[in-house]
C-alpha cells in the first residue's frame, strides 16, 4: 500500500457497533502487519450516546478476544469528517441516510455499508434491539474481510 487509508465506521449510537467495527479492525490489520497502513476510528450520528463507554456486551466480546478498548468514548460524526476520512463505513441503511444527512452529498464515492464488500448486501442489524450481539461479531468479521480484500486487491 501507498498511502495510509483512514477508515470510519459509523453506527446510531457509538457504543455496540461501529466501535466493535473499529477494534476488530485494528486488531485485524494488526495481525496481518498493516496497522501502519490503516487509520481506523468510529463515530455516531446521533448525540445520544455521547461520551459514554463502549456498551458492556460490545465490550464483552472485545475482552474475550483480548482487545483493550477501554479509552473508547462515542463521538459525533460531523462533516469534516467527510474529508478527513477515505471510506465512511456505516452498518446499516438508516446509517447511510444520516451519514449523508450530516456530511452532505458523496461526491468522492466514500459512504458504504460494510456489508457492501461481500456477497451479503445487507445491513448488520443494531444489537441494541436484537440483543444477539453473537451475530452481530459474526456479520462484522465477514464484513472486516471482505473490507480488508478490497482494499488491498484495489
């Protein structure tokens, strides 16, 4: 890779999803040698949540994997934002509207779903609501790889 690619995952809240989306990433690119060709953090587009830590059943999973993200807090997603990173990766459709609604039009091709990068097309499903937070690692990791082989075959 040439340059560092800069990733944002994007969910409602900052707490389950996107924030689970970021650390398996870096922990991802981390053993596979690249952390130093990613830049990965996560956001919300709501306020909601703001300040608060990673929800507890995120977080359970992540130390089950032995992933640190304790310093996690959610953030807002705001326009600068938009040209700051290289793909604005939202979970589901509802995402993908508020994304849009927060950093305008996607002029340079940035804003997907994860699920986008694999046969699936779909949205990964808010584990707040399902409460089947197994699930949502699952759909997650297959997106995570099929991410990661897009952007080194690109």
């Amino acid at each position: 890779m040439i340059k560092m690619i800069k990733i944002l995952f994007v969910c409602h809240g900052n707490i389950c999803r996107s924030p689970m989306a970021e650390y398996l990433f870096k922990d991802y690119v981390l053993k596979k040698g690249k952390s130093n060709d990613f830049y990965i953090e996560s956001r919300a587009t709501s306020t909601e949540e703001i300040g608060n830590p990673i929800y507890s059943m995120t977080k359970k999973i992540l130390d089950s994997l032995n992933i640190d993200s304790s310093n996690k807090r959610a953030r807002e997603l705001t326009s600068f934002d938009y040209l700051k990173f290289d793909y604005l990766i939202g979970m589901d459709e509802n995402n993908i509207k508020n994304i849009l609604r927060i950093v305008g039009n996607d002029y340079d091709h940035k804003i997907y779903k994860l699920l986008d990068f694999t046969p699936l097309k779909r949205d990964i499903l808010d584990p707040w609501y399902t409460r089947n937070f197994k699930e949502t690692y699952e759909d997650i990791m297959i997106g995570l790889n099929g991410l990661y082989n897009y952007l080194i075959n690109k």
